[in-house]
C-alpha cells in the first residue's frame, strides 16, 4: 500500500463573509495555483490513500468548508484527513471578527458535510494506519487509551497527525529554522511523553503538518516527517517560503520508504 500525506492547505472561499480575517489572510489563495499542480502529481503516481494532515481550510464556515469538497474533487484516490487547529477555528465577533477560537466540536460541522475528522485506524495489510487527532497540542484522554489499543493490532505502524511529536529532535528541527515559534503549540506539548510511552518500538514513521516547515527527524528507529505547506508561496507573517510538496510512502522490507514530491 501507498500512501501520500500533504501537508496544511489552507483553503479560503472569496465567499466567506469574514471579509476583515479574509484581508489579513487572503495571501494563502495566491499558492492555490501550486497545490493544484501538486494534485497532480499525486494523481500521476496513483497512491492507494491520500492523507490531508490538517489544516483544510483556514477557519471554519459554510463557504470556507463548501470550497474544500469541491477543490478536494480533484485527487483521484481516496482520501481521508486529519484535523488541524484551523479546521476546528470559529471567528468570534460576527462578521467583522479579527480572531478566531478554536474546539474540537467543529468536527461535528465537518462530519455532517460528509468529512470525517476523528481518530481512525486502517489495516494497511503489512502495517497499520493511525489518523491521530492532535490537532489542539494534545491527545484527550480517551484517545491516548484509544491509541494504545491500536498500534497493538500490528508490528509496524505509520500514524498521521497534525502536530509534531514533543520530542528534542522535533524541537531542535523547529527552532533551527523558526526559533521564534513557541513550541507549547508547535509541538504536542499536552503529551511529552508519548514518544515513549506509545510510540517507541511500535511507529516506524510519523507524518505531521502544523508548523510549515519541511524536514525529517529521527527518534530511535522512528522517523518523523514534517511538511511545509502544500502551497508555493511567502507568508508574509513569518517571511518564509514554502514550495508545495507531499510525501509519497511505500512499505517494503519491513519498513517505509520515502520519497517527496514537488509541485514546481
């Protein structure tokens, strides 16, 4: 089995009535453009899954939601994702609001337009898939119980989840390149154990978004992918660039190999 994990997309509808939140983030649609020819090369490479790892629209509503099922269309395998902190944001103060809150009960408003954004496990035959919701810096309770039971069902598991691991690996990647992100939130800081408690010996790979930066950590025989951006662009709040990119994985001889595709 073949799995292709994409990173945050971050779609905005010119419907959206927010128009003040729109202003401040309407940069993200001038990569749109290179997430469509990053399908593409998805599509061409012919995966048996897609995993979106959160992160499909930038806040939620009706048109912004809308927008993503029909610019999802395109990818030609099935495809599942995980919630990201922005799939779950909610403006606050009508439709002039500059902020936005975020809670796990949006994923409600997702599964009812046919998206479903809770924890799943997939027999991938020779390994187990995990979509892992750690999409507020946190795993609930129940879903570290949860968690546990499922990477006992196989030897080898690839669990894709939104925030990276708190791990010093991940933390040292992140502050290289960003050292101003506050790794509370860009790390899985509501869990710092569970590398250890859950992970270690039974995950041989990890697939997060969140932090649009792009790179590979390891942790004992685990590594951990992190991807930027599925979108070309520069986010003028942080004075990054991002070139869309996804990754393609293959598990052979017990374990995943890993090769990343380039929209440009």
């Amino acid at each position: 089995m073949r799995v292709a994990c994409i990173g945050d997309l971050h779609l905005l509808s010119g419907r959206d009535p927010h128009r003040t939140l729109y202003a401040r983030r309407e940069f993200f649609t001038a990569g749109y453009a290179s997430l469509q020819r990053l399908i593409g090369q998805v599509n061409a490479r012919r995966p048996d899954l897609v995993v979106f790892l959160g992160d499909l629209v930038d806040w939620v509503s009706a048109e912004n939601v809308a927008f993503a099922v029909e610019f999802l269309k395109q990818v030609q395998a099935p495809w599942l994702s995980v919630p990201g902190n922005h799939d779950l944001a909610e403006p606050l103060g009508g439709l002039e609001a500059q902020r936005t809150a975020m809670h796990r009960r949006h994923k409600r408003y997702w599964r009812e337009q046919g998206i479903d954004l809770d924890n799943r496990w997939l027999d991938a035959g020779d390994f187990g898939l995990v979509l892992l919701d750690n999409s507020l810096s946190d795993v609930e309770a129940d879903g570290v119980i949860w968690l546990d039971e499922q990477l006992q069902r196989k030897p080898c598991n690839l669990v894709c989840q939104h925030v990276p691991l708190d791990i010093p690996q991940n933390r040292a990647h992140i502050h290289a390149i960003a050292p101003g992100r506050d790794l509370r939130t860009y790390t899985c800081s509501g869990n710092p154990g569970l590398f250890a408690s859950h992970y270690r010996g039974r995950v041989q790979a990890v697939c997060n978004g969140h932090v649009h930066i792009g790179g590979r950590t390891q942790s004992d025989d685990c590594v951990h992918h992190l991807h930027s951006l599925a979108l070309t662009l520069t986010d003028p709040h942080r004075h990054e660039a991002t070139t869309a990119s996804a990754t393609l994985l293959t598990f052979d001889d017990g374990r995943f190999h890993a090769e990343t595709l380039l929209a440009d």
